[in-house]
C-alpha cells in the first residue's frame, strides 16, 4: 500500500531535505523513524527538496508498505521524531500516486523582519532598511509570469534538464514589520526563489531598475542576478496535489 504523510519542520537543524552524506536531513529523520515503527527498511519520497536551513509548512511524501498502518501510527511516529518535524496526518492514497510527479503546483514565501526581533531571528532575514520601494519589486516580480526559462536565477552548477518553470503568482506584502515575498510555480529550480528575492531588493534599494531585471532574465546568466538571501527566511507553503486537499490545523 502507499501512503502519504502531510507534514512540516523547521529547517534550522537540517542540511535540506534530501539524504547527503555524513550530514543530518529531514528525510532521513523520517526514514528512520517509520523503519523503526514497521520494522522494515523504508525510503520516503518528497514532493520536493529543500536546502539546507529552509523551513516547510507544508510538505508531503509518499512511501510503501505491506502492513496496514495502526490508526495510532502518526502518534507513534511523531513521539519518535525530533520536535523540529511534525507528521500532521498519513493517508493511504493509489498505488500510482507520486509525491514529487503528481504536484501541480508549489508554493514559497521568504519573510523579511524590517527590524530587530530576537524571537524571530531563525524564520526570518532581519533588515534595518527603511526606504525599500516595494512598488518598485512588485512591478519587477510581475515580470517573472511573462517568462519561462529562469537559468538566471539557478545554482551554477546542477543536474536539471530543463530551466523552464511556469510562474503563476509572484508579490510582495508589508504587514508591519514583516515584509513577505509570495511566489508560486509548477516547479522550482535549486536556489531559484533565494536569487529572485535578492534581485528584487536591489530594484527594491535602487541598484538596478524594473527594466534590469526584465533584463537579467532574458540574459540567463547567474553572475548579472543578485545575491541569495540567507535560507532561514524562506518557507515551502503549500504543495497542491489534484486528488488531495489537505490544509494544516
């Protein structure tokens, strides 16, 4: 049978989603921890994969087994979990069902705190800047839905076959001090939405023009993008599946 797990952690003690080498992941938590439960080996598989030090409200995965699952098994599985990652519910789904394939869409915000505050200093990126023209970086992220191939925002080096990502919402919103930037896309390219947020602020400081950014776009080259923004301020939101709807209480 397979199941699904809706979930969500934070990523501060994490090197990213996915299992490397002599480094702790949030899969490989996981893994361990359905194994021990089912007393056989299991491999999760995620609708996506995380960087070191991003955080997910909404996650899903999928994974296989024989055994009919108790009904206290997200009980059981979060008592094993450290407290940074949280099974909300498990859900028996087709056998054809894939995590990662059969996402339609995802969804990111990156919190900026305009400010001090020591009790959001691991989920948000602190800023003492005063005079952001966020106009300015809305009429420049409106941009990225007339475009497809987005290699300028991608890490240089990297295994995709493809640049090309279908951009369907992308806006900033100031609520006091917190400045969200809300993106949404098919598919998201490794680092992509921490270079995005970089560029924009530097339309949002005057550093470049909306026009630069069309341009930095169009020139598919990583070197004319901004800087990344530190990973602590970025959240995988939502993972939207056709045959699942399933919203965090």
């Amino acid at each position: 049978m397979r199941y699904f797990l809706a979930l969500s952690y934070n990523g501060k003690n994490y090197y990213g989603w996915q299992i490397q080498p002599e480094v702790i992941s949030v899969q490989e938590q996981i893994n361990k921890a359905i194994s021990t439960i089912l007393q056989e080996e299991i491999n999760i598989v995620g609708a996506g994969r995380t960087d070191a030090g991003v955080h997910a409200s909404q996650m899903f995965a999928h994974f296989d087994t024989n055994k009919v699952l108790q009904e206290n098994f997200t009980y059981k599985l979060n008592a094993i979990l450290p407290n940074d990652i949280v099974i909300y519910k498990t859900i028996v789904v087709d056998d054809e069902a894939h995590a990662r394939f059969d996402a339609t869409s995802r969804s990111y915000e990156y919190k900026i705190w305009m400010g001090r505050n020591p009790f959001l200093l691991d989920t948000t990126w602190q800023l003492n800047y005063k005079n952001i023209d966020i106009d300015a970086m809305n009429k420049a992220a409106k941009i990225l839905l007339e475009y497809e191939d987005f290699e300028c925002f991608s890490k240089v080096k990297t295994d995709v076959h493809t640049f090309n990502c279908e951009v369907t919402e992308a806006y900033w919103k100031q609520k006091g001090n917190e400045l969200t930037f809300y993106i949404s896309a098919n598919r998201f390219l490794r680092n992509m939405v921490r270079a995005i947020v970089g560029t924009l602020l530097e339309v949002g400081l005057q550093k470049k023009s909306v026009e630069d950014f069309r341009n930095v776009i169009e020139s598919k080259n990583r070197g004319n993008a901004g800087v990344s923004v530190p990973a602590k301020g970025l959240f995988l939101t939502k993972v939207a599946y056709d045959y699942i709807s399933f919203e965090q209480e």
